[in-house]
C-alpha cells in the first residue's frame, strides 16, 4: 500500500485527501482500512494531532458507526493519551448511553482499557453516578461494558470498581433480568 511505502513527507498530499474525505473513508469498509493504516503509519505528533481533532469534532457519530467506532478505536491504541484528549473531553457525559450501542460499546471498553488510571475513575464514575445504570445492566452491550471494567480493565481504580458493584446492586432490584455473572 502506498501509506507504508513512502514517508510521510513523499505522501502528504495523500494524507491531505485522506483527511478531505475523512468522514467518508471512516464510516465505510473499505475506507477502513485505508484510514487505520493511515493512523498506524502516521508517525509525526502534528500530522496525528490533525486526526484527533478531526475524529474530536464527531466522534459521537463516529464510535456509533459501525466502521467508524474501529477508527477511533485505533487512535486510542496507536497514540498516547496526551494526543487523545480531546476524544475524552467530547465524549465525557455520553459513556453510559454509548455503552449501550452495539458499536460504541466496543470503543467505551477500549477507551476504559487505553485511558490512565485517574480517566478510567472519572469514567466509571459517570456509570455510579447515572441514573440510566439499570439500563446499561439491562442492556446486552452495557452489560458487557460492566463486566470486563469489572473483570479486566482499571487495576489501580479498587474504589471506584466497589462503588460500581455497589451501585449496580442498589439496581437490581429495578432491573427485569439479571445479567451479571
């Protein structure tokens, strides 16, 4: 493919159309591909910075989408945190609703999974403090998103993983089938 073959400053022209058609490319197949190898190959903080903030402007409809939540997700697998701040800040207050997409739910365990420590707290204190929580346990997808922030992700967040079991208890009660395993 043309993105490994040449640097980044042979391709910049490339890079440039890629980004003229970003939203394009990132919500289809094929678009996919070209975009996460974009990504991977990218290697300059300014070039990534540009497709943060491209991805930062809509990455609601992008973690939706069912090409688009990959695209993100490579981002926050390839560039450190510092550099995906932004997609953090924009989609603070959406977590626990996203959990609930077949799509996005795979973008919020990834975004629990990349984030440090002290991000992974403050997201999985919007799961506490939500009073859709009953919904996420419900929810086949947010139910997922529970169990491996529970299970996997977040071993320096002991606290707040107890707050999380705790307030999905407090739940249960409300909640029609349980889930939780």
């Amino acid at each position: 493919m043309i993105i490994s073959t040449f640097s980044e400053e042979q391709r910049q022209y490339i890079f440039d159309d890629i980004l003229k058609n970003f939203e394009t490319l990132a919500t289809d197949k094929q678009g996919l591909c070209v975009i996460k190898k974009l990504i991977e190959q990218t290697k300059s903080l300014k070039l990534r910075q540009l497709i943060v903030d491209i991805l930062s402007k809509n990455v609601a409809m992008y973690v939706q989408n069912e090409y688009g939540n990959f695209v993100v997700s490579e981002v926050l697998q390839q560039y450190a945190y510092e550099t995906c701040r932004d997609i953090y800040t924009n989609i603070k207050g959406l977590f626990v609703k996203l959990s609930q997409n077949k799509y996005s739910s795979k973008f919020i365990e990834n975004s629990i999974e990349q984030a440090p420590v002290e991000k992974q707290k403050e997201i999985i204190q919007e799961f506490v403090d939500s009073s859709n929580l009953e919904k996420v346990v419900e929810s086949d997808f947010g139910n997922y998103v529970l169990q491996n922030t529970l299970k996997k992700y977040c071993h320096g967040c002991h606290d707040a993983k107890l707050d999380l079991i705790e307030a999905i208890i407090d739940c249960l009660p409300n909640v029609s089938e349980y889930k939780i395993q």
